[in-house]
C-alpha cells in the first residue's frame, strides 16, 4: 500500500543538475540511502503525509537574495490558487521582505533569515517557526534544497515539496519535477 504524498519509485539524478562530482556523488548516495531518510524524517515530523487538498498552513522557503524573491514572485499567485485553502507564509531576509510587502498570495512575510542559508535564524525565530505547525514546506532552491529540506523536518512538517532530481527524495514527500536542459560547461566540471 503506497504512502500518502510519497512516491517510492525510484529516484533518478539528473547529471545534468550537477556543477561537481563530488555533488553528484552525494546526490547518488542519499538516494541509496532514501529509505532509512525517509524514516527519519517520518519520526522527526508531526504526523503523517498529506494530499495537497488538506494543507492549510504552508512555508515557502529558498534564497534570500532580492533577484531570487522576485524570480519567485510571479508564482506565487497560481499557488495560491492552485491551494486556495492554504495560507503561505514566507520566510526570507528583511532586506527581501519588503518586496513581497502587500502580495495577496502570501499571509505573512517572515523576515527571519539571517544569512545564505535558510537554517540561519535570527535569535529565537527557530522556536516561533516550529509553534506555527506548518502543514507543508515548499522548498524553492534548487541550488541549496538539502538545507531548505532540513529545516523542514528539524520544525516537523510532516510534508515537503522539492525538486526530486537531484537527490534527497528520502526527505521529500511530494516531488516537483524540473527539467535542467542545461549542461554546465567543461570548464566548470573539470574543476572538481
């Protein structure tokens, strides 16, 4: 019997997604090691996975950086009506924040995010975050998504979503499949 929100097909990496080998590496590996993230993650969140349709209370989380926030920016909207019963919350940096200042799709700003990665909190958000019980974290970097995915279940939302090509799927729920068409180029790899 399948899991709710959890595809148990195999995962496969897209070697195109990958600048080093070293992160494909490790891409391949956490897909050998799925099951036993998976099970982690199911007994470090609250409950169990859920379809979409159940969401109520969602966090968007991803680069902090204002160039990523507006790239963002413009799906917010089909989001919130794709989920019109889920209320989106979005984590960021003050510097961000203003920009999505008034965005009828998202419910509150939370301009929390204190560095490059989305697990550097400012003092005490960790515990205001996790007292907020998010049903869903959307995870939106696809550069960083281990942390994104990370801070997900360390605050125990029980569901996730991320792009399912380059690794982790242990730790996503529901897979946002994305196409990387872009090969990096020689140069770039030979520096691995």
């Amino acid at each position: 019997r399948r899991r709710v929100g959890v595809d148990e097909s195999r995962a496969e990496v897209n070697e195109a997604a990958f600048r080093t080998r070293t992160r494909r590496f490790l891409a391949h590996t956490s897909e050998f090691g799925a099951p036993l993230l998976r099970t982690g993650a199911t007994l470090a969140t609250r409950g169990r996975a859920t379809e979409p349709i159940e969401w109520r209370n969602g966090l968007i989380i991803g680069h902090n950086h204002i160039g990523d926030v507006l790239y963002r920016t413009c799906s917010l909207a089909q989001l919130a009506d794709a989920l019109p019963q889920c209320k989106w919350s979005y984590l960021t940096s003050p510097h961000s924040a203003e920009l999505l200042a008034g965005n009828p799709a998202i419910a509150k700003v939370l301009p929390w995010s204190s560095g490059e990665n989305s697990w550097e909190l400012m003092n005490d958000k960790f515990g205001e975050l996790r007292r907020r019980r998010f049903d869903v974290v959307l995870c939106t970097n696809t550069l960083r998504q281990y942390q994104d995915l990370a801070l997900g279940v360390a605050l125990g939302i029980p569901d996730s979503v991320a792009c399912a090509s380059k690794g982790l799927t242990g730790l996503i729920t529901h897979r946002a499949h994305v196409e990387f068409t872009r090969v990096y180029t020689r140069r770039t790899r030979s520096r691995d």
